[in-house]
C-alpha cells in the first residue's frame, strides 16, 4: 500500500495537480465578478493549499513549484513581485522540515503552527513593504485575508484528503528509493 502511494508516477501526478490547482485559483481570482472593490478579503487558497501538502506530503511540493505558482500569482495580482513568494517558500521549506513533528501531534496543533507560520510571513510582507516605503494596503484587508485563510485550512486539508488523498505519511512509510518519510 505504501509504495502504491509513492509511485513515481503518483509522484508527479500530485506535483502536476499542485501546479494546475493553483492555476485555476490565480484564474477564477482574475475573473471580472465584481466590478466594485470589495470591503472583504478572500482567503488565499494558493497558500493554504500549499502549507496543507507541505505538512502532509512534502515531496509534493517542491521548491520550485511553490516558488514558480507563487511568483506568477504575484505578477498577475500586481504585487511586488517576489516578496510573497520568497516569504510563502521559506514558510513551506520550514514546514517541510517540521511535518514529522505534525504527524504525532493533534489536528488543532497543527492548525495552529500553520497558522503562526502564515502570520509571521504576513507580518514580515508587511514590514518589508513598510521599510521600502511602497504602500501595502489596508491593514483591515490583510488581517482579514490571514484569519479567513487559517479559516479554510481546515476546508484544504479535508478537500485535499478527500478528493486527492493527500495525508500524512504513516510511521515507518518509505518512498520509492527506500528513504524513509
């Protein structure tokens, strides 16, 4: 069952899914809906999705896919391009690392090391943006932007473990080279 599941070809299926999941949420977020601006702010579907599958499987998410979706997402959303995109890869670099951590811990701690990851990120965007002098926005937007996406990584992780079967690595589970996950 394990090695069903790390199959080279499930491999670059679920990175090939993580890069065209994120292209249909940059396309529906250019979607002219809305003519007038809004007093709210949608959650960032990209970034949940990507913390979600570098928590649960790391290796489909790499490096440069996170940085390739993200970097294209700042360009076409008009925003300083790279920054977030720098800050989002360091974010799910660090939970790669750390998702052995989450695999024996509870549901809720998860959650919350993600959602303190995507608050630090978010900060530290905004600081950057403040010390460059560049106007980032409403204060109001961004907080809301950051609870509504720690709201929908729960909705990610269920969607993504329902639908694509994307879930935490069992103990002692090895990929295809033997190397354990």
């Amino acid at each position: 069952m394990a090695m069903v599941d790390q199959s080279p070809s499930r491999l670059w299926t679920m990175r090939a899914a993580y890069v065209a999941l994120c292209l249909v949420v940059i396309f529906f977020h250019l979607l002219p809906l809305e003519t007038m601006p809004r007093r709210w702010a949608a959650p960032d579907f990209m970034v949940a999705l990507s913390m979600v599958w570098a928590v649960r499987r790391p290796e489909y998410v790499p490096a440069l896919s996170v940085a390739a979706v993200m970097l294209l997402a700042d360009l076409m959303f008009q925003r300083p391009p790279g920054l977030w995109a720098a800050l989002i890869v360091i974010t799910v670099e660090w939970l790669k690392r750390h998702q052995r951590r989450h695999r024996d811990t509870s549901f809720a701690m998860e959650w919350l090391t993600v959602v303190s990851a995507l608050t630090l990120a978010t900060l530290a965007n905004r600081l950057v943006l403040l010390s460059v002098m560049y106007a980032p926005g409403s204060l109001y937007l961004a907080l809301m932007q950051l609870a509504m996406t720690a709201f929908a990584y729960p909705v990610v992780v269920m969607l993504s473990r329902l639908l694509l079967g994307v879930r935490h690595a069992a103990p002692g589970e090895v990929d295809t080279l033997g190397r354990k996950i």
